[in-house]
C-alpha cells in the first residue's frame, strides 16, 4: 500500500485522494473531540486514548513497517514535544469550557496559520479566491463560537480561561500539522511515520492521567478503558487520514478542509452531549462548509 500511496503524489488521482482523506479527518476527529470531552474527566479520557493507541501501535512500530531512517528521530522528538504541549493545552480548554465554545475557536484559529506555515515550509500559495474561502470559513467559525458563547449557560464563569486556551490550543494545530507534514514527506515509508508516531505519542498522558486519578475518591477506569480503545481507533484513522492528505497534496488546503470538522462537532454536541442547535448555528454551519468548497476548488 505504501508503494501506491507514494505514487499517487502529485497526481489528480492523490488530490482527490487527499480530499477524501481530509473530509474524513474532519469528521473523526469531531468524534475525537467529542470522546475526550464526554462525561469524564478530560485528563483521565485523553490518557486512557493515548494509551491504547500507543500499544496497538507498538506492534506495528517493532515488526511491520520498515525501521526508521536515522534522520526521522529527531523530527519524532520535535512531534512529541509538539503534541504534548497541544495536548495540555486542549485538556485546560476543554476542563474549562463547553465543547461547542471552545472546539470551533480551537479549530478556527488553525487554518490560518496551517496556511501561512506552509507557505513558509513547502512553499505553497493560494489564490485569491482561495483566501476569500479561507475568510468565509473562518467567520463561520468564530461566528459558531460567538454565537455558541452568547446563549452559554454552562461553563460561563470558566470561559475567560477556557477561551484563551482555546486560542493557544488552535495555534498549536497549525504548528503540528505543519511539522507532522514535513516529518511525514521525510521518510520513504508513510507508514513507519504513523506507526512511531503513535507509540512515542501515547507515552506522557496516561502518566499523567494516573496521578490525576490517585487524586480523586472514584475514578471510573472500566468506561475509561473502553472510551480509550474506541478513541484509540478513531485517533488513527483520524491524525492517520489527515497526514497522508497531506503528503498526497497541498499541505493547507488539507488543513482548511479538515476545520469542515466543527460542522461535524456541532451535530455531535446536539446529538451526544445534548446541547442546543438552532436555525443560525446551521447557517453558520453551512458557511463553513461554503468556505471549504471555495477553498478546495478555487485553485
């Protein structure tokens, strides 16, 4: 498979491909969101979820792909410190903040420096009818959060906080899509990246998540298990659609279609976490999927 995906790389086969990918990123990675969030303590969540996807890819990493080459790890040392920063970030955003707040700023602030960072790195440019959907989108997407803040009634006297994380957060997903995109386009092998990825990444979090736990009177570690291996999987196919996007084409187009994903965790907030949708969160719903077209066929 590997030997295929490399090979569709700068074709309109792999471009189609990659948009596919991406649509698909955005919307496991509102579930992503959305399990992280749920119920639980989103310390204990996320560090049950990165433990479970660091050991299934373990396995992966030791015996099925190909090893490293010796200039891939110090690109994994930056992606884990990266990442762990990002994730701290989101868990203090979403311990703060109510999901359908603090997810599309999260996301809105992305994009665009997703797009100006791979301006820099790969040397990608945009149109301007590109930019204008870059704009659409990112107005649909604040104007979720704005609106989304101005009827909240949980989380309220928390949201200063929570929004500032929110915004540190976003910058953070730029800076990680951007560098995992250069480390994925660095070795022979996607996959080796994915695989290592993974299992250096599930290290930190469930550390954390167990001294957390040994401070609370009752920690419900048997849902936790089981939010972790479905997270787990959702998490790969998830960070592993969004990578591969991006190495089979324009590393920000890939990003702006994947913030399609606050569309997906307003639906998911409606539905799972029963929080309120009306006839404007829609239309700016509709705004952001407007953006992301325009982006992805103006060019």
């Amino acid at each position: 498979m590997s030997a295929w995906l490399v090979s569709l790389e700068g074709t309109e086969a792999g471009r189609t491909l990659a948009m596919v990918l991406a649509l698909a990123a955005a919307f496991l990675h509102a579930v992503f969101g959305a399990l992280q969030k749920g119920r639980h303590d989103p310390w204990l969540s996320r560090g049950a979820i990165d433990a479970s996807y660091g050991l299934m890819a373990a396995p992966f990493a030791f015996f099925v792909v190909p090893w490293p080459e010796p200039h891939m790890w110090p690109i994994f040392a930056g992606a884990f410190v990266i990442h762990t920063l990002y994730k701290f970030l989101q868990a203090l955003a979403y311990s703060r903040g109510a999901y359908t707040v603090v997810y599309p700023v999260v996301r809105g602030t992305g994009p665009f420096f997703a797009v100006i960072g791979a301006y820099l790195i790969f040397g990608e440019t945009f149109a301007p009818l590109q930019w204008l959907g870059i704009a659409v989108l990112m107005s649909g997407i604040f104007g979720l959060a704005v609106y989304n803040y101005l009827f909240l009634v949980q989380d309220r006297a928390t949201l200063g906080p929570a929004l500032a994380f929110a915004v540190a957060t976003g910058g953070f997903v730029a800076l990680y899509t951007t560098y995992d995109a250069y480390g994925i386009r660095a070795t022979a092998d996607p996959f080796t990246f994915l695989a290592w990825f993974f299992m250096l990444d599930g290290i930190v979090m469930p550390l954390v998540a167990l001294r957390r736990g040994r401070t609370m009177a009752a920690v419900p570690w048997r849902p936790l298990a089981l939010r972790g291996v479905v997270g787990g999987l959702v998490a790969f196919a998830s960070f592993g659609s969004i990578m591969l996007a991006t190495r089979l084409d324009k590393v920000g187009e890939a990003a702006v279609l994947r913030e399609t994903s606050t569309v997906f965790a307003a639906l998911i907030g409606w539905l799972a976490l029963g929080e309120t949708v009306g006839p404007r969160r829609i239309a700016l719903m509709a705004l952001i999927a407007l953006g992301a077209v325009i982006v992805e066929f103006g060019g």
